[in-house]
C-alpha cells in the first residue's frame, strides 16, 4: 500500500486513518500522475496515476475513502492572505 491510498469503500489494512469525502478537483499532472483534491471536512490532496483515475472512474462530487497511516501524511499550514 502506498502512503495514501484512494477507495470507493472503506479499506482493511494497516492504515488505521481512512475518512470518507468528496473528490473536489482532478488535475492531470505532465508526469503521467493526477491530483485529486478530496474535501472531507479537511482538504486531501492527493498524488495517483493518471490511469487511477480512469480505473476508477473518479469524477468531481464522488464519493470516495482516503485511507493512510498516520505516518504517510504531511500537514501543511493555510495562510490566510
């Protein structure tokens, strides 16, 4: 499992951390990757294949699981302007 895994359904694993959220962007990436942006109260952002998009079928307002360990995460602080 990587460090942040995308589901439609809640995973069993290790990853003890998985919440349920909203896909609010999709940016393709030059590198053959993707950002989505899932809202779940917290913004997600999250780096996968471009070919994970595809194969699950991930569209702006789905619903979808990001699960991870707790040691996979980065928190960035929002600055305000």
């Amino acid at each position: 499992m990587g460090d942040i895994v995308l589901s439609r359904k809640p995973l069993v694993s290790s990853a003890r951390n998985s919440i349920a959220g909203m896909v609010s962007a999709i940016q393709a990436q030059p590198s053959g990757t993707a950002t989505v942006q899932v809202d779940a109260g917290d913004i997600f952002r999250v780096t996968v294949l471009s070919r994970t998009v595809t194969e699950m079928d991930l569209k702006m307002g789905e619903p979808v699981y990001v699960t991870f360990k707790s040691s996979g995460i980065h928190l960035l602080a929002h600055c305000e302007d």
